[in-house]
C-alpha cells in the first residue's frame, strides 16, 4: 500500500539531501511549496514517459537517459529494438511523452532540478539532433513538448513556456513567464496555447505572439494536461477538483461544478459519449457528465493513477502503482464503470509500477513500467501480446 508523508517535514529535509537525490520528483514538488495534500513517496526519479505509436513502430523515453524506437511485429506478435540513442554523457531524464512532426521524434529532457533542453530524433535511425537551446540550458522539463503548425511548444520548471521554431530552432516569440513552474503539458486550440502552472492557474496565451488573454484560477497547483471538449477546457488541480473553463471566456462553464475527488488530479482526462473520465492521485476513475459535472460513475483501481488513461472503443485503460514498485492495468467499460480485465489478473501485478500514460494504436495498449519494460496487451482480452526491456533485452 502506498504510503503517505507530510510534505513541510520532507521540505525541510530537502537541504540535507545531495544532488542526485535532487534529481527525485518528490523533491522537487516540495521545493516549489504546494498546496494541501500529501505526496506519495513511491516517486521514481529516472522519469516516466508514455509510449507513442505510430506508424508500426513505438517511440518513448527510457528511464536509462535514451530515446527509444521499437519495431512492431506483423500484428503485434512481437517487437524488436529499432534504436536507442543517448543525448549525451550527462544524467538527463524523460518525464514527458514523445512528440513526432515531420519525420523527427522530439523530446524534453531533465537534467536536474534546474536545467532542461529539447531534442530531436530522425524516425528511421534515430540521429540525435539538438533542438533548443543550442547552448546551455533552460529549466527542466517535466511535461510533453507539442508541436502544431512547426512551433514546438513547452514548458519548464524555470516558469516559462517556450515556443520553438522546429526549422529555424529560434523562438517564435520571448518566451512567457508565469508565477511558478510549469510542468503541465501545453495544448493548442484555434490560435490559443493553454497550459497549467504550479502558481495555481491556467493561462490561454496566443500562439501568434505570446500574449495573454486569460487566467483561471484554482486553490492548488496544475500539473495535468487540459483537455478541450466542445469548446470547453477540462483540467484537474492538486487542490483535488476537476473544472470545466469556457475557452474563449476564461470563466467556469456555465451550470458546471467543479468535482472533488479524494486526491489530487494529476493525468490528462478523456472525452466519451458527452462525458469526461478523469483519474485521480485517490486510485479511482471518474465519469462526469460533460455539460454539468455530475457524477455518472467512478470505479477503483488498486493503486494510484498518475499517466493518462488510454480510450480505446467503449474501454478505458488505467495504469497503477500498487505501491512497493509494482502496478497493474485495469479496464473498464466507459459507459458504465464496470471491470472488464486486469493485467495481470493471476500472479501478481507487473514487477513495476505504472506512472507513465497508456499508449495504444486503436487495438493493443501499451504500457512502460519502472521496470524498465514495455508491455503490449491487448485491449479487449487483457492479454499480453510480447514485453521488451527498454535497455535492450528481451
């Protein structure tokens, strides 16, 4: 079972600790003086990025400081390793999900609490290409760079969200500064960049020159990535809710009350049928109605849910940490909360919590565990499909 801690006392442990242990993601939410709540202290510190299919191959961040690229198999027989790169020689971990644009893979990097940079990746051999800054560092990255109309946008744990020209490498406009770190992922919506911050708002800032036009504001920090659904913004907070913002207004959707779970929301939700299934921090998976924020139903899984959820027909697909390193994969119908599978359902859980999201190329979920190992299931069945370590083994 996970446990829990106070956070003022792992703060003011925080300068007896050395430097790699710096590097843990406890450490540096407590550095950034939260709001209420405590955290889990089953945090890895070698990152956590979900898998991304596409094009018969899978891409992702390894927890030993490379890129990686599998090759799927016929139909999900089995995967190979296609390459795997470092970025250098330094420690730099992958927190966020993989980008693709054009025919390059993009990544953030953490190098530490303070310094973070982006790469890219050629698909096919995996040629390492430094993308920005070109020199030195800007702050660690924890959340997915995204990539709309050739402008990489990404936030950093210096507070500020850039906006990278991907062919020139040059800043499409000064970089925007917030009032606290930004690891939540940006999403991009008709001209208009959203993104959470641990200052307790959301900003809409306009992609052509980095203007605000809105804040909205909660009572704990955001880290999750929004989610737009009908013209509305759907984010949870680590003060434990789940809101819903008009886009263009800034302001709570009309006749919709923000939801409060038993914990913090940390995953990006889903949209399903006029409803949003989101999971919490609490173990459990929500279905709220989309129009007022009523509760359809929830479902609890054994362990805390930190990566997003991956939708797939009428499934919806969590990863767990059971605590004591090990997690598990649950399935549940999207219209009634019922389980359907878990993986694995006899044995014991995977030798390996689940903090990254849920991958899935319409049929096969796939899942990257602290092990070190990606898990191909099936999606219907439950049933595993092939694993391959992510340091080159099989």
């Amino acid at each position: 079972m996970t446990r829990y801690v106070n956070t003022k006392v792992l703060c003011r442990r925080m300068d007896l600790m050395n430097h790699k242990t710096l590097l843990v993601f406890l450490v540096i939410v407590c550095s950034c003086v939260l709001v209420t709540g405590c955290l889990p202290t089953s945090i890895p510190a070698k990152g956590w990025s979900g898998p991304l299919a596409y094009n018969g191959s899978i891409y992702v961040g390894s927890m030993d400081m490379k890129a990686v690229a599998l090759d799927v198999v016929g139909d999900n027989t089995n995967a190979y390793m296609k390459w795997r790169r470092p970025v250098d020689t330094s420690i730099a971990y992958v927190y966020g999900d993989p980008a693709i644009y054009g025919d390059k893979l993009y990544l953030g990097f953490y190098y530490g609490a303070s310094q973070g940079r982006v790469y890219s990746f050629e698909l096919e051999r995996g040629y390492e290409d430094l993308v920005y800054p070109d020199a030195g560092y800007i702050g660690a990255i924890v959340g997915s760079p995204v990539i709309v109309d050739g402008i990489i946008y990404v936030g950093s744990s210096d507070k500020k969200l850039y906006a990278i020209n991907a062919t020139t490498r040059q800043l499409a406009w000064q970089p925007f500064e917030t009032d606290g770190k930004i690891w939540s992922t940006p999403v991009v919506y008709n001209g208009t960049v959203y993104v959470g911050s641990f200052d307790h708002k959301i900003y809409a800032i306009s992609a052509d020159d980095g203007t605000l036009d809105w804040t909205f504001d909660t009572d704990g920090a955001i880290v999750d990535t929004p989610l737009i659904y009908n013209d509305t913004l759907y984010f949870g907070s680590l003060d434990e809710k789940f809101y819903a913002v008009d886009v263009s207004t800034g302001t709570l959707r009309e006749g919709f009350a923000p939801f409060k779970a038993d914990n913090w929301f940390w995953s990006k939700a889903v949209a399903y049928n006029s409803s949003i299934i989101a999971a919490s921090l609490d173990g459990k998976i929500y279905s709220l109605d989309a129009d007022t924020g009523t509760l359809i139903w929830q479902a609890q899984a054994g362990g805390s849910i930190r990566g997003a959820p991956a939708l797939v027909g009428n499934l919806v697909i969590v990863g767990t940490d059971e605590g004591n390193n090990t997690g598990k994969v649950y399935c549940f119908n999207a219209d009634n909360g019922e389980r359907v599978w878990d993986y694995p359902s006899e044995g014991g859980p995977i030798p390996g919590a689940i903090h990254a999201s849920i991958g899935s190329n319409g049929s096969v979920v796939y899942v990257h565990a602290t092990n070190q190992k990606i898990y191909a299931i099936d999606a219907e069945q439950g049933t595993i499909l092939w694993s391959i370590s992510t340091g080159g083994g099989q």
